[in-house]
C-alpha cells in the first residue's frame, strides 16, 4: 500500500484509549497484534492469557499418518526484545471471557 498522506488522517489518535480482548482462543497474528499493542503501552488487555503461538511453523506430512512441524520464523518485539511462544500473552485485566466486554467499558472509562 503507498501512502499518499492520507493514512495519517484515518490512524487513531495517539491520546484515544484502546482495549484489546484476548484468551484461549486468540492466537497467532491475533497474538502478535495483542503483544505488540501492549508492550508500546498502546492497548490495555482484558480477558485471560493466550495459548502461545508465536513462532511460525509449517506442518509437513511425513507419511499418512506422521507429521513434522518445522519451524521457519522466531518472532521478537523489538522493544522487549521478548515474544510469548509458550508462554502466551498475559493480560492487563484479567478476567472471564464473559466479563472481558464489561471489564474494558469499565477500564477505558477510567474505571480499572
């Protein structure tokens, strides 16, 4: 995508808050997306620590029955200098999936 000087025009404020929702069920670039957010202190993250799944890997059948999973990329912020491959993204707020609606109204009102 080129950018012709309008994509400034539509980027968020820096100043407007934003919660991301994470949990067991968030993975992947939705991970990726959820880390880098709060590791630069731009989202607050509600909701439970996600599975894990940073590195990237490709699954390469062996036989019909035997898989290998081969990885091909290490993610790695480049401001913590860390990732969340195992580990998982822990949230700023944590609670239920149910509550994580309620608890991010609440935490971007000034409530949390």
């Amino acid at each position: 995508m080129v950018d012709d000087g309008r994509l400034a025009d539509r980027a968020l404020p820096a100043a407007t808050p934003v919660a991301v929702l994470i949990g067991e069920h968030t993975f992947s670039s939705g991970e990726a997306l959820a880390y880098h957010l709060q590791s630069r202190g731009r989202a607050r993250l509600i909701g439970q620590r996600t599975p894990g799944a940073a590195d990237h890997v490709t699954p390469v059948h062996i036989t019909s029955h035997v898989r290998a999973i081969v990885p091909e990329a290490r993610v790695r912020d480049t401001v913590t200098e860390t990732h969340w491959e195992g580990t998982g993204v822990v949230p700023d707020i944590h609670c239920a999936p149910v509550d994580a609606l309620d608890a991010a109204i609440e935490a971007l009102s000034g409530g949390c």
